[in-house]
C-alpha cells in the first residue's frame, strides 16, 4: 500500500504597497487607504481588527512622518494578507539615531507627556512586532495581526 502525502492548502497572499509624502497629510490618506484595502480583502470597516489596523497603520505612518522624515523622500505602506493575518510594513529613509525601542522597550511615558503612546499601542495591537533596517539606509517597523479568514483565506 502506498501512502500518499497530505494535499496542503493553498495560501492566498496578496499585497498592496503604495509610497506617500512624509506629512501629516500622507499618513493620514495611508491609514484611509488601509482601511479601504482591508475592507477589499474581507476585513470589513468598524471590526476590531480593522479598527486595530488602522490604529497601527495611523501610528507607524505618524512615526515615520516625525521621526524618520528625509526632507523630499516618501515612506511607503505595505499591507501583506498572510494565510494567518496581515502585515503592516511602514517603511522611511532614515537610520540611525533616534532609534525605535525593541518590542518590550518602549517605556511607559509620564501622565502629561503628550507624545510616546504610539509603539505602546502597536505592542498591545499586534501580535508581534519588529524594527528591520533596508538597503539603501531605510528602516521598517513591521506589524502582524491574525486574521480569521474563514473559508475565504484558503
């Protein structure tokens, strides 16, 4: 008797990669757009996951916008859909210091600072999370959230 393998499921990865202006305005159409791909893929407005999203893709764009802006460079916004969820990959031209924390590092801030929530929120979001520095001297902060894509994922 011979015993055949395991038939595996296909895996359905679709991208959606777009490059923005590194203002305010860019990291506000980033999260709009985001959540309109997401809706496209299955994910639909107002749910948990997309609102958690939205929030991490809104916070990374942020970061990219005031911390890693190069005067007349982008940075660009990748949502990857996985088998098991969707990676946000903010992606901006500047390395070296400031650096982001590593997971974990990012310290609580005091009550009435009024900026470093946004990597606090990306940590409670996500179910992990990463800083990977790119050729030529870029960095991206990598975000996954599991998504249950029912039937419609295999």
């Amino acid at each position: 008797m011979t015993v055949q393998p395991a038939q595996q499921e296909p895996v359905t990865v679709s991208v959606f990669t777009q490059r923005f202006s590194s203002t305010p305005r860019g990291a506000r159409l980033a999260r709009h757009l985001a959540v309109q791909q997401l809706h496209a893929w299955g994910v639909p407005y107002g749910t948990y996951v997309s609102d958690a999203l939205a929030l991490i893709v809104g916070e990374l764009a942020a970061n990219a916008v005031t911390h890693g802006r190069v005067p007349g460079r982008n940075f660009e916004l990748t949502l990857t859909r996985l088998a098991a969820g969707v990676r946000v990959e903010v992606t901006d031209m500047r390395t070296g210091p400031p650096y982001p924390p590593e997971p974990g590092g990012a310290g609580a801030p005091r009550p009435l600072d009024e900026c470093g929530r946004g990597l606090l929120l990306v940590e409670a979001l996500a179910e992990r999370w990463k800083v990977v520095e790119r050729e030529p001297p870029a960095k991206t902060v990598r975000a996954e959230v599991g998504v249950d894509w029912g039937c419609e994922g295999h």
